[in-house]
C-alpha cells in the first residue's frame, strides 16, 4: 500500500476522523495524501479502524446496525393512523 507516502500529520487525521466516526473523510484523506485507489483506501482504513479498535476498544465507535429508522417508522406509522383515524 501507499501509506508510507503520509506524514504524520496527515495519519494524525485520519485516526481523528476514524475515532469521531467519519470513515468516508477518513478515506478521502488517505486518497489524497497516497494518490491510491478507492477499494486501496477503504482497505486500508478498515484495517486501520481494526488495529485501532484491538489498541483502545473504547475510542473507535461500533457500527450501527440502522434498525433505528425501522423502530421510528414502525412507532411513527401508527400514530399517524391513529390520528387520522380519529379525525375523519
């Protein structure tokens, strides 16, 4: 891979985008810093985020499964029959 073509400064923000998160930002600033591919890139940011995650568990946070919109859509949906149920 291209990672030796970083500076320190750039690897320091791409552990900062990781741990806040931001994996997208986190791959666009390796790609730039490396002129490396996009599938060269998620690669090395998810191993990245693994070696970061096996150091510190605690300071990369988990993936979200995005069953959040399921919950909200199944709580919102009835309520709004609810209400037109009522009304009409």
């Amino acid at each position: 891979m291209n990672s030796d073509k970083m500076n320190p400064q750039d690897r320091e923000q791409i552990i900062q985008a990781i741990q806040n998160g931001r994996k997208i930002e986190a791959i666009k600033i390796y790609r730039e810093c490396t002129d490396s591919s996009l599938l060269e890139a998620k690669n090395f940011i998810e191993g990245l985020t693994e070696e970061l995650r096996e150091q510190n568990p605690g300071s990369i946070p988990e993936k979200s499964s995005g069953c959040g919109t399921a919950v909200l859509i199944c709580l919102i949906f009835p309520a709004i029959s609810l209400y037109y149920l009522f009304i009409s």
